[in-house]
C-alpha cells in the first residue's frame, strides 16, 4: 500500500506560511502531478513526503502508517531533484548502487537491480563513465536510476525536465511514464509547467500561494475549474477573461460591459440570480472561439485582428475589441489578416462564468446546491 495522505498538513517557516491545511489523499499506484506557480509550495510538499521538512502541525501518512516523525530512510521514499545530485568522482555503477550499499543490500542483489535499471534507461554502455562523461538527458536518466534501484513504494519527482531542452523534455516525459506504467508505484510529480502537468498526470493538484486550489484529471479541470485561477493556469493559450455586470429584471438576466452583451446560459441562471454582488468574469478558452455563422444560443463577440501567428493548421489571433484584448486559435484556412473585423462565436456551453466576489466558478456553486 503506497497511498500518501496530507490531513490538515501546514507547514510554516517563522512568519511565513509555506502550505495551508493542506488535504490531500494520493492514491495507490496513481500518478499525481503537484503544479503552480513558483513558491506555492510545492517543493515544501514533496520535501515533507521525503522527510526533508518537518511537518509543522497536522498529519502525513503514507499507506496506514503516520511518518511525521519517521527519518527519511525509513519512508520507503525516492526522490529525484531538478539538479541530478550525482555523485561526481564515482561512475555511473557506482552512483546507481552507492545507495543500496549503504543499506547494506546483498551484492547479487545489487547487481540485479543495476543491471534491470539500466536496462529500463538504457544506460548499459554508459556504467562506467563518470557523470561529467554525459549529456544532460544521460545524467538525469541516472539520477532516475538512482530512484529505480532503491525500488521504493513512492517515487517523488522535483522538476526533474527543467534542465532539459524542449526534444529531450519530450523524450523523458514519455520515458517517466513508461517507467510508471511499467513499475506500477505510486508517483508524486512536481512542476511549474501546466503541459507538462496536463501530459502525465493521472490526477493533478492544483496549488496557488500554499493553498490547494483542486484536485482532478487533467479533463475535470480543463473541462470544471472550480475558480477563475484554475481557469487561468490551466489550458494553454491562457483562458480569456472578460469582466461583466449582471443585470437582473423580473427573474431574467444578462451580462454586459460597454463592448459586449451576453445572455446567462439557462444551466447557471440561478446561481447568477443568488450572487451577492453584480459583477462577474466571463471565461471564453481561445479554442472554444470559432469563426462563421452563429447557432441558435450561441454568443457572439465582434472583435479586430491585431497580430496573427502562424502555428500550421492553426492561427493564434491576437484581437482587440475596445478596451478588451482576446486571444482565439483558428484554423489557418480562414486565413485571417491583421485588421479584419471578426464576429467570432462561442457554445454557450462553452462559457465560464466566475464571481468576482470570490473569484469562485458559478457552476461549482450550482454543482454544490444540487
Ligand atoms: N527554508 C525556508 N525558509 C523560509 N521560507 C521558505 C523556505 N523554503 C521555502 N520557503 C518559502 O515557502 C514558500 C514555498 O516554497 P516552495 O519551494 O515550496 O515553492 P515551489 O512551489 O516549489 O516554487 P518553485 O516553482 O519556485 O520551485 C515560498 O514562499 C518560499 O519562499
Ligand atoms: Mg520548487
């Protein structure tokens, strides 16, 4: 059993909060990507899970057991840092099984493990160079080695790719999940880069400013985000947001600025009806903006191409509409020119609507009622 459990975790350094009644349940064999901004606290979370950090209030558990006050020896733990952390003067045998030896693991046995970890890496020619001897990507697939031979219940990952160029980034990814399809163990992955989180985990966990935001698969969070920071950070180009007031007559609403007009989607009428306040952000996702004749139901918004970047079979329009900026992905077929005036459309299903109060989604509010 190799969940881990965070229950009401916080750590805090003097006067600064680090993480914040941190609840959070990491399930057996799954792969859980920790993604934020710097200084959320990711690190402090994995380091706590490592033993590296002491927990300053709450509890942590990894399976049944609570390793608060457990060495970090004894948590049948791996970690991998960003900064592969090789030992320099020993070659690459020596760093997979430097570890293993000063746990006093049978030889045969350590042999085993070496020679089935750089089978897994492919790292067999490359036993005995040094780590000086290797490329970037070649270094960072012995520090997963390192990882692998200690044969652990969970593997804990710090941005092991940052180091690498874009090619070499993509490479590694699909070997870590490779790695953890074929180990089948609990892995808890941190990263800054919301791709890379939407890429490989099985579950993601949203933090911003030591607070978790949501926890869900990539989907339910590109498809739900609970508030208008998860709508931001998650998707790539950004979500627009567009800033509106409601306006409520006889039971019926709508939502305008001085540029645009929108009708409330019937699913989230109520929930528009009971906010406190009257102002509300519009989330539209760039590739949710479409070109051509509007359903019944759609909304529309008439805009100017500003700058029009070619990516191949799409084209990220830049536009501008008054004092609002909006980013929509076309097909490149439309063959949009800087200046043109676009009516581009969106599903209503489509439309993220945030209280600004709180900066909450409107339909985890409805979610929460039924
Ligand atoms: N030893 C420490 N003493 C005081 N504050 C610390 C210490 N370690 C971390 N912090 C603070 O705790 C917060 C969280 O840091 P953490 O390293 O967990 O962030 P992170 O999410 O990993 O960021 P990054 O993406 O930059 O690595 C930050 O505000 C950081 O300055
Ligand atoms: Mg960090």
């Amino acid at each position: 059993m190799a969940t881990v459990t965070f229950d009401h975790v916080w750590k805090r350094y003097g006067d600064v909060v680090a993480v914040s009644d941190l609840n959070l349940d990491i399930r057996d064999e799954e792969f859980l990507v920790l993604v934020g901004p710097s200084g959320c606290g990711k690190t402090t979370s994995l380091r706590m899970i490592a033993g590296l950090e002491e927990v300053t209030e709450g509890t942590l558990r990894i399976g049944d057991r609570v390793v608060n006050d457990l060495a970090p020896k004894d948590r049948d733990v791996a970690m991998v840092f960003q900064s592969y952390a090789l030992y320099p003067h020993m070659s690459v045998r020596d760093n997979l099984s430097f570890g293993l030896k000063l746990r006093k693991v049978p030889k045969p046995e350590i042999e085993r493990r070496v020679q089935e970890a750089a089978k897994i890496l492919d790292l067999g020619n490359l036993l005995d160079r040094k780590p000086k001897q290797l490329s970037g990507g070649q270094r960072q697939r012995v520090a997963l080695g390192r990882a692998i031979v200690r044969e652990p219940a969970v593997f804990l990952m710090d941005e092991p790719l940052s180091n690498l160029d874009a090619k070499l980034r993509a490479q590694t990814r699909a070997q870590i999940l490779r790695l953890h399809q074929r180990l089948a163990t609990t892995f808890v992955y941190v990263t800054h880069d919301q791709i890379e989180a939407m890429t490989m985990g099985s579950r993601i966990a949203v933090m911003s400013a030591g607070l978790l935001q949501q926890v869900g698969s990539p989907q339910e969070l590109y498809d739900h985000p609970v508030n208008k920071f998860v709508a931001g950070f998650i998707g790539s180009p950004a979500m627009n947001f567009i800033d509106m007031t409601a306006t409520r007559r006889d039971g019926s609403v709508s939502l305008s600025n001085p540029t645009f007009t929108f009708a409330v989607p019937d699913r989230l009428r109520d929930a528009v009806l009971a906010m406190s306040g009257d102002k509300v952000t519009v989330g539209i996702r760039p590739e949710h903006l479409e070109l051509g004749d509007a359903k019944p139901g759609d909304a529309t918004l008439r805009a100017t191409a500003d700058v029009v970047e070619y990516l191949g079979d799409e084209e990220q329009i830049h536009l501008t509409a008054g004092e609002q900026e909006i980013i929509a992905l076309i097909s490149s077929s439309a063959r949009v020119r800087p200046g043109d005036v676009l009516d581009l459309r969106v599903s209503m299903d489509r439309l993220h609507l945030f209280d600004d109060a709180n900066g909450l989604s409107l339909a985890s509010r409805q979610l929460a009622a039924a």
